[in-house]
C-alpha cells in the first residue's frame, strides 16, 4: 500500500465569463458546486508516480484505489448525487467549461463511497484505474504508471446541491491509497481436457518478512527493460 498526497488543488469554472485564476490554487477549494449553483470541474495534482518502474498499464493490477477528500468544517459531505471522476497526464486550463480533458479516462456516474472520521470523504477508484489498460490508446495514453505529474477530476453530474465544495489543501491534505501490483508475463499452461488456457504466474522472493514480487527485465545493450 502506498499513499500519494496531493500537491496542489483548485477547480475550473463550467460557466463562461468566470474567471480560473484560483485554478490549483492549494488555498482554494475544490469545488463541485457553489452557493449559487454554479458547476465546476474539480482539479487534484499529483507529483508522485502511482509506480516507481516503468511498468505498463497492461502491466498493473490495482487491488484497492481509495481518494480520500476532505470538506471544510462548515460544509455537509457530498454523499448524494452522481459524478464523473477522471485521470489523465493533461491540465484542463480552458475557464469556458469544465469538460474533462480529450486524454482523460473516467468513470461515470460515480457515488462517493463512505464516510470516515467526520468530514472525510472516501471515493472508490479502483475499476477506474484497472479500465485504462482496456483504452485502446493506452501504450500512447499521456498518463503512464511512473509518470510524475498527473492529474484527478471531479465533476458533478445530476443531484448534487449547492455548496458542495472541499477543503483547501492548507485545511487538509487529499490523498490516494492505492495497493496494486506490477504483474509480469510469466504464464504456465493449464490443461483442461482435450484444450487449456494460459494462466498468468507472478514471480515472488522473500524478504524475511514479506512476499516481494519481482518483475523480470532483460538488457537492451544500452538500458534495462521490463518484460
């Protein structure tokens, strides 16, 4: 498990003529919608990679992804209503609307999850980040798993009030678990009658304590590289 805290937060305005200057802002709010009903495109920055090697999506299986949001004191937790959540490798900077960006794979009709230790909110992303190894632009997707800047959207969809906004990164700090694996192509054949299947193999050592696992490189003549 490792947890990746936010490094800068803020929103982009959906409605024209709204000015972005607080957009990443870590003294602003995210904002799903304000007093006065107008939405926004809520923006998370990440500068740590979801995974040090340079793994591929089709490399990775997440176990468990969890954001966690925090809401000021002052303000109810969005626990009705439906999102869209996005990740991509591109900053949305365009003030006219808060569309997610073209490179951006998200999920739909989103709830968010539990609610722990007051004004936490827990949103689970996991089929999220295991659907991007499904995007047929996934090799060329502008978010890899060792990119170092990435980005989280939050978008509100329908049934969700006003003033549903949260905390500014100086209040508390957002952040993501997530526990997952790299996965290596090692496969052994499983006979099944007169056919079979290939079935994936993860190769371990041990540590003293734990179960590592291991994902085998080859040498290029100039650089190590992943299976």
């Amino acid at each position: 498990m490792i947890t990746i805290d936010c490094s800068a937060c803020g929103y982009i305005p959906r409605a024209s003529g709204v000015p972005n200057t607080y957009n990443l802002n870590s003294s602003t709010d995210i904002y799903g919608i304000n007093s006065s009903g107008t939405w926004f495109l809520g923006v998370i920055k990440f500068t740590t990679p979801i995974s040090s090697t340079n793994a591929t999506w089709n490399q990775m299986q997440f176990n468990t992804v969890k954001l966690h949001l925090f809401n000021s004191t002052a303000q109810a937790l969005p626990k009705k209503g439906k999102w869209t959540v996005g990740i991509s490798g591109v900053l949305r900077e365009t003030a006219s609307n808060s569309n997610l960006p073209s490179n951006c794979a998200n999920q739909q009709n989103f709830s968010p999850d539990s609610t722990a230790r007051g004004h936490e909110n827990i949103w689970d992303l996991t089929d999220l980040f295991n659907s991007i190894k499904d995007r047929a632009d996934y090799t060329t997707y502008s978010l890899q798993p060792n990119t170092n800047t990435w980005y989280l959207y939050i978008k509100p969809q329908s049934g969700v009030s006003n003033n549903s906004y949260f905390a500014r990164r100086n209040q508390k700090i957002h952040f993501l678990e997530i526990d997952g694996t790299a996965y290596n192509p090692i496969k052994y054949y499983k006979e099944n009658g007169t056919s079979g299947e290939w079935i994936n193999c993860q190769a371990k050592y041990y540590d003293g304590e734990n179960w590592i696992d291991v994902i085998p490189n080859y040498y290029d003549d100039s650089n190590w590289q992943q299976v």
